[in-house]
C-alpha cells in the first residue's frame, strides 16, 4: 500500500493491485492463444460403393477454421508414418522427435492430423489399419477420429480462470479520519464496492503478523488491526508488498493514532493502546 494523503487528521492508504492485474491479463491472453492455436480435431471417413469406386473424406478443424480434402478411393495409395522434429510446450528450446501419419496419393501427401505424437507405436497402428482398408475391398467403410480440443479447451480455460481472478482483484484504500473519528475500509473492483465502518477509538494494536510455509522457507508477513470486539482487520495481502514496507506502514499507523487527541498514548513495546 502507499500512503495516498497524510495530514495531522487524516491518513490514507491505497492498494492498487497492478502486479496482479498484469498478471492475471498475461495468464488469459495465454489461455485465449492456447485454445485458438492448439485446438485441433480430425476426422478421416472412407465409403466404399464397390471395390474400385468410392471416397474418402479428411477435415481438419481447429478453434476458428476447418479444411476439407477429397480423396478418391483410387487415388489413395496407402499411409506411411514420418518423423520430424520440433518444439514442444514443455521445452521449447529443445527440438524432440514426434510421428504423424502421411496419406499417400499419386500428387501429394497429405498429413492425417495437424498434430504428431511422441508415441511411434500408435501412429504405426493407424497406419496400418489404413493400409489394411485399401488392401481389403471388402471393407465398405473406414473411420479415424483424433481430437484433442478437450484437454486443450481444458488447459486453456484453466489458465483463463486464473487470469480472470487475478484481474478481479480490488483496490483497497484505507482511510484513519481523526475529524470524524472514524477507520474506513473500501475494497473496489470490477464486480462492485464493499465498505467497512469502525471507530477509531475501537483499535487497540496494529501488528506485523510473521507467519511461515513450506518448512520455515517463506516467511510471509501483514498489518493487522485489532479491535476491542477481538476482530481482527487484515489491511495487506500476502504478496502485496515486502517486509520493510508494510512495518513501515505498521510505524505510520501507530505514529497517526498515537497523536490522537481522544486515544490513549501507545506502549510501544507491544503496540498497543
């Protein structure tokens, strides 16, 4: 929080969560291109009228486009699976093998998926059932499905809803007014405003709460009012700033109420009332 106004009766505090907001606008622009780029689905579908007369049928589709290809049965020749090498997700700066199914005909090869896998033993498998259907003119019909725009759909809104939550975070402003002697909370987001009312004369501590996670590792630190009903007022979130700014925050609190006219001195040894 920074100090936004301070005089010898009023003293205001802001938190403007910009580090949240930015973050929670990166993490649904990644979710949004997640599911425009890696939603893919296709579909390979053969009739057979007779044994030399038919066709096949390939769609690909993704989150904004779909293409069709027209095969006849004639024309194609067989399927065959093929290595290359790219980047993956989880180390882009790597370059990994993966498989894909190439459709054969007499002009051109033509992908069955427009995405490869790491697993060779599966590809080989819809090679070969491809292979199997056009040796066989017995069979009257084939259908090869791949679509992975559920896990993507998935991914992608996991990333949009931690966005989205992240860019819902309020402002806070803190304001101790000694003229009406009066502490106001108000918390304003994009979902409306929430305002907290207490008399000044009903703090009786203001703290720096030190607690730790993850075996002593993070130590994580907040101001804290406490009030004669035993309640206790969080002003400051976790991660919302350092240890020095928020007891610096705690030393400006106390030293505002301390020249009080209608509050006790502090015992600055507990900071306390």
């Amino acid at each position: 929080m920074n100090i936004l106004q301070h005089t010898p009766t009023q003293l205001v505090f802001r938190h403007r969560p910009l580090t949240l907001w930015l973050a929670g606008s990166f993490f649904t622009i990644v979710g949004v291109v997640i599911i425009i780029l890696l939603s893919k689905a296709s579909t390979f579908t053969c009739e057979r009228a007779q044994p030399n007369q038919g066709r096949c049928e390939l769609k690909h589709s993704n989150f904004v486009m779909s293409k069709n290809f027209i095969i006849s049965i004639n024309d194609l020749k067989g399927a065959e699976v093929v290595m290359a090498h790219t980047r993956q997700m989880d180390s882009f700066f790597i370059l990994r093998p993966h498989y894909r199914v190439i459709l054969l005909t007499p002009t051109e090869k033509i992908p069955l998926t427009l995405y490869g896998t790491k697993n060779h033993e599966t590809q080989d498998a819809i090679a070969a059932e491809i292979n199997a259907y056009i040796k066989n003119p017995d069979e009257t019909s084939l259908l090869i499905k791949r679509d992975n725009r559920w896990l993507i759909y998935i991914l992608g809104g996991i990333f949009i809803v931690v966005g989205v939550f992240a860019e819902l975070s309020k402002i806070i402003t803190v304001t101790f007014d000694k003229v009406v002697g009066e502490l106001k909370i108000e918390r304003q987001g994009l979902l409306g405003s929430q305002v907290i009312e207490h008399p000044l004369e009903d703090i009786i501590g203001v703290k720096l709460n030190t607690s730790s996670y993850f075996n002593s590792k993070t130590i994580l630190h907040q101001v804290v009012l406490e009030l004669r009903t035993d309640e206790n007022i969080l002003l400051t979130s976790n991660s919302s700033m350092g240890k020095a700014r928020k007891q610096r925050m705690v030393d400006e609190i106390r030293h505002f109420l301390t020249h009080s006219s209608h509050l006790p001195c502090w015992d600055g040894e507990n900071g306390e009332l």
